[in-house]
C-alpha cells in the first residue's frame, strides 16, 4: 500500500492493492422506464378536511369528494320525498292514466271497494258497459244505465262503481232510496192533506196477480200483491207506484249531507255483483264468438306473410345477380 | 267550562306548545352543523397525503380535473329527478295534491259533490265549518310574529276544525273510505254552501253567530249541526237558505231499473265476442309479423350486397 498527497487537493489517496477478483455479470434486462405524471392536486378542492383525523381514511377524502358524497346523498333524500310526496297520491294515479289516455272508451272510474277503500282506475267504455277491456283475467264489469250517473272529476268525466252491485252508482240516486224507503218504513208520509191525497190516488192503482188478472190496490193488499214495508229490492220495485204517489214531486233529500256508499246495500238488488254479470257476459261473449264468428282460413292467416317472403326472396337473389 | 267540553281528551284539545318535535330538531341540526363548521375551521388546513382513489378522480382532462365533471353530471341527475317527480307525477295529479297536504297534517279529507256530481276533493275546515277558518286559526298566533312564521313553516297545519271541533263539541262527520292512508267522508252539497264565496253560508253564519252568542254551551259550528238547528226549527232558517232539494223519480228509476233488457248491451257483447275471437287468433307466432321480418332481413342483407360491391370496386386505369 503506499500513501500520496494530491498536489493541488492535499487528499491524501491511498492506493490499495487489491487481489483480483472474478466478479460475475448477469444480465439484467432494464425496461424502459413508464413516465408518470403525479396527479395535480388543486389547492381548494383537494384539501382534506379531516387531515388530524387517523380514523379509517378520513384523513385521506378531499373536500370534492366530500362535498360529491354530500350532494349525492341529498339527491336521493330529494328523490326519497318526491317518492313519499308522490305516493300519497297513489290511489289516484288513474286520474292521470286518464289525463293521458286518448279515445272515446276511455273512462275515469271512482271505485269504492268492499274493503272501503277509495281509488280511481282508468277503465274502458263501451255500450252500456264499463270493464277492463285489456284486461279480460278480471271479469268486473258495470251497467252503466245513464248518463246521470256520470259526473265529473278534475275535468274529466267520472263514474262511480261498487264491488257490491254491477250498476254505476249515482251518489244522489242512493241517498234518494235510502230516505224513501225510510221514510216508507216509519210512516213518513207528510202531513194529512197529502196523506188523504196520495190515499186516493192510491187506490186507483191496479195491480196484476201471477196469473196475470188485475185487481185494486186493496185485493192486492188483502191478497199479500204488495209488502208492508221494504225489506229489499224486490219489496221497492212492488212498491215502487205507491211510493210515487205518495211523493209526486219525486224525493225530498237534505241540500246538505254526508253519503255512505254501503248505507244503500240494502236495499240494493241482490246477487248482482259486477264480478258475476262479467262472468255471465264473458260467457255469452264466448259462445257468441264460437257460433257467428268464423275461424280465419289458412290464406286468410297466412296469405300476407307468404307475399311477404317470397317478395323478399325475389329482392334478395336480383340484387344477388346485380352484384355478382 | 262546561261538561261537555270537559269530556273531550286532552289529545283534541287545540294546544300551541312552543317545543315541538320539529322544532327541536331544527334547533338540534343548526347547532349541530354550526358545531361542525367551527370544528373544521378550526383545524390546519392541509392537502390530502396521497390522491384520493389512486388519483383517477384527479387525472386532468381538457386541463380539467376530472371530478369537475361531475358537476354537470348532477346537474343532470337533479333536472331529470325534478322534471320526472314534478312534472309527470305531480303536477299532472293537482286536483288531488290535498291528500298530501291531509297525510302530513293528520287531517281526513272530504270528497265533496254536488248535484250534477261535480266532484272536488277538499279539506274538512273547507267543507265542514260556518264560519271562515281564519277566525279560528287567529287563536294560535304567538306573541311574537316571527315564531308564528316559524311555527307555520315548520308545521303547516290547518288547526281551525280542532278548534271548532273542541267549541262545538261534538262532530258528525264519519269517515266511511280511506283515500290510501287518508281518512275521507263523501259530502252531497247540492245548494253550494261550501263554496269560497256562498250567500247562504254567509247567512246561515249570521244565525250561528247570534245562536253562539245566546247558547255558549251548545256552540254550532259545523254546517252539518247547522242544518240539523235549521230543519228542527232551534234557529231561523234564513230566506235565501233551502234545506231540502228534490230528486225526480226518473233519475232513480234510471240508477235502479227495475229489470234490465239484454239487448241493450248487445254491441258490447259482440265488441267482447270480436276482441276475444282476435286474441285467439292471433295467438302464438303472429305469421304476418314473421313475414314482414323476413322482408326486412331481405332488404337488409341486399342493401350489404351493394355495399359491398361498391367497397370492393377497384377503377380500372
């Protein structure tokens, strides 16, 4: 080993003498490095709020990603309301189907069921008859007996139906059997000049017998013709001409008062339910469709699509030829 | 205080507390949030140690980074949410937006008609009371304005029928449906009483005033009692006030027939009988349609031919 002084740097170099050594190279493949670029952080958005917070990664969230979470989380809250506020409006969603609706069948229905609940459904008009017609699984289905009994609801026309009759209800109509028949079945007949009078007139009534003879209204009285009182619809149709001649002018009902849709089930007709009248009609329908509608033949089936593919097949091998 | 007000529950009665729920809510979340606000202004400010998400959030695009993006995203996201719930459910449903006001207020609805069967949904102060709701709704004025301000945001309840439900008493209106979760009563009004503006009301309002007046202890304020008083002679009927209107027998004998004919759905039944023969019909695979999409693929896979021979074509030099 010997020891210079360096004439410039006073460092002393110290030349060790070294025992030569085998040193083995392996090739090492050096890949050409992949440039990256550091994300830029923006000085405002890229703050991290809980940046003293060591809890899970708090520490890491910038504010954009806090203030997207917070603008995220409110529009489902926005949506949520919206959903709430909207669905207090769900029984009556058939009012819009309305609204949207186009064609002379489309009817606005106001249904009250027999769980005494209140909805509307977009059904379908046609001759006398409401139903869904799209839908022939639900054989529901209304006489619709006159235009009275159709009025109005937020500017479309809107009838009424029961699940306990097969008739569209008149509210009006209902109250007016109710008071009468109570009226009937506790001798509110109205003062005496009018009771004398509507005696009177009742007695001038004939009455027709099962066997088809007629007879006055006290035969028919003695004869157990007419009920003594209303116990049903039968009863109100027997009954019916008395009752007119004891209120002429037709039925007298308060201007002011509150409607139960079931206070008139008794005296409604029985076994006339509108699941019943659209099973018997579907049946009717069915036989009506089996004897005088005639099945389509084969051509009648079949004829246009087979026009249609031979067309096709003609246009698919000249155009073939024209660009061989 | 009489008996008959001392039997009401304590739940009916009409009382304006100054803490409720909503109340102590708001005071609860702006305290909150103003604790929060104060915690992080209170922090050192400071970058995130490493790019949120690996930094893909952060990767420029345009010069922009691409968080930004989202902005117009939400944008989009809110405009979409409010034109599908305000436009296509809510606006088209407004002469029913009453059943929402009657859920959150716990209020059951009326379902009012008159004799043309106009129908209008409307609330039970609207169809029920005398007198205007305002003279009821006077009574829960806080002393100080801006609380009643508050207190009416906060809590937008109508609390007139409380009110004259705990004057009268008692009430009559039952609720015999149930509009989805609202409670509601059908309500024949033939005479308009309950209109906005109604002579009759005004005047019947008169008799029920000097009736209160003399009867403190048996108060009228619903039009119901009103009508009962009224037909049972306990307060003049005033002139221009009728209390009964007619039902012609042909519009029951319309309604209820006696006995129905068959023929008279006959073109119903056979517009059933057609709809039913075209359904089972065209049941299974329709053969027109299949043909057409035959053509069409035909049509299609020609118009391929030429363009490919167009593609393909090399011009002769």
């Amino acid at each position: 080993m010997s020891v210079a002084t360096g004439p410039l740097t006073n460092i002393i170099v110290t030349n060790i003498t070294q025992a030569p050594q085998v040193v083995v190279v392996t090739p090492v493949a050096t890949a050409t490095p992949i440039p990256t670029v550091a994300p830029v952080l923006n000085p405002v958005l890229d703050i991290a709020p809980f940046h003293s917070i060591q809890l899970f990664w708090l520490n890491t969230i910038p504010l954009w990603a806090i203030l997207a979470f917070i603008i995220g989380a409110y529009w489902v809250w926005y949506n949520l309301g919206w959903w709430r506020k909207c669905g207090a409006l769900a029984p009556c969603y058939g009012y819009k189907d309305a609204l949207m609706a186009s064609g002379s069948n489309v009817q606005q229905t106001i249904v009250f069921t027999k769980s005494r609940k209140w909805f509307i459904r977009l059904l379908t008009y046609h001759s006398e008859g409401i139903l869904y017609f799209n839908d022939l699984l639900r054989t529901d289905m209304w006489h619709m007996g006159s235009s009275s009994a159709v009025g109005k609801l937020g500017g479309l026309p809107a009838a009424i139906t029961k699940d306990s009759i097969d008739e569209v209800v008149d509210p009006v109509s209902d109250i007016a059997l109710c008071k009468v028949c109570d009226d009937f079945i506790h001798g509110r007949f109205g003062d005496q000049q009018n009771m004398k009078r509507a005696s009177q007139e009742t007695k001038l009534l004939t009455f027709n017998r099962p066997d088809g003879s007629e007879c006055d209204f006290i035969t028919a009285a003695r004869e157990g013709l007419i009920p003594d009182t209303i116990r049903d619809f039968d009863d109100y149709v027997k009954l019916r001409p008395i009752l007119e001649r004891i209120w002429p002018d037709g039925i007298k009902i308060p201007c002011y008062c509150f409607y139960d849709p079931y206070d008139s089930d008794k005296f409604m007709p029985k076994n006339r339910s509108p699941s019943l009248f659209g099973g018997l009609l579907l049946k009717k329908a069915r036989d009506l469709a089996a004897d005088n509608i005639p099945d389509l033949s084969f051509w009648d089936r079949n004829g246009v699509a087979m026009i249609l593919v031979l067309g096709g097949l003609i246009i698919l091998g000249a155009s073939y030829l024209a660009s061989r | 205080m009489t008996e008959d007000t001392d039997q009401i529950s304590e739940k009916e009665k009409p009382v304006e507390k100054f803490l409720t729920p909503e109340k102590i809510i708001l005071i609860v979340g702006v305290i909150g949030i103003l604790v929060i606000f104060g915690i992080i202004s209170l922090m050192k400010w400071s970058l995130v140690d490493q790019p949120f998400f690996g930094g893909i959030f952060n990767t420029a695009f345009w010069g922009t980074p691409l968080y930004v993006f989202f902005i117009p995203v939400a944008l989009l996201m809110y405009f979409v949410a409010w034109a599908y719930w305000a436009h296509l459910r809510w606006d088209m449903m407004a002469p029913f937006h009453g059943l929402y006001v009657a859920m959150t207020s716990h209020s059951d609805v009326i379902f009012k008609t008159d004799l043309n069967l106009n129908f209008i949904l409307k609330s039970e102060a609207g169809a029920c009371l005398v007198f205007e709701k305002d003279r009821y709704n006077a009574l829960v004025e806080h002393k100080y304005k801006f609380l009643t301000g508050i207190s009416k945001k906060l809590k937008p309840v109508d609390q007139s029928t409380d009110f004259a439900k705990f004057l009268q008493g008692s009430w009559e209106t039952k609720p015999v449906v149930n509009i989805g979760s609202v409670p509601s009563s059908i309500l024949l009004d033939a005479n308009g009483w309950t209109k906005d503006v109604s002579p009759e009301r005004a005047a019947i309002a008169k008799e029920c005033d000097i009736h209160n007046d003399l009867s403190p202890d048996d108060q009228i304020h619903s039009l119901a009692k009103a009508w009962k008083y009224m037909d049972e002679g306990k307060i003049p009927t005033p002139v221009n006030v009728k209390l009964y209107v007619d039902v012609p027998w042909v519009r029951i004998d319309n309604s209820y027939s006696s006995s129905r004919n068959p023929a008279a759905w006959g073109g119903f039944l056979r517009q059933l009988a057609e709809t039913l023969a075209a359904r089972a019909a065209s049941g299974g695979l329709n053969m027109t349609w299949a043909g057409i999409i035959v053509f069409v693929a035909c049509i299609g896979i020609s118009a391929l031919m030429f363009v490919m021979k167009i593609l393909a074509h090399t011009p002769v030099k």
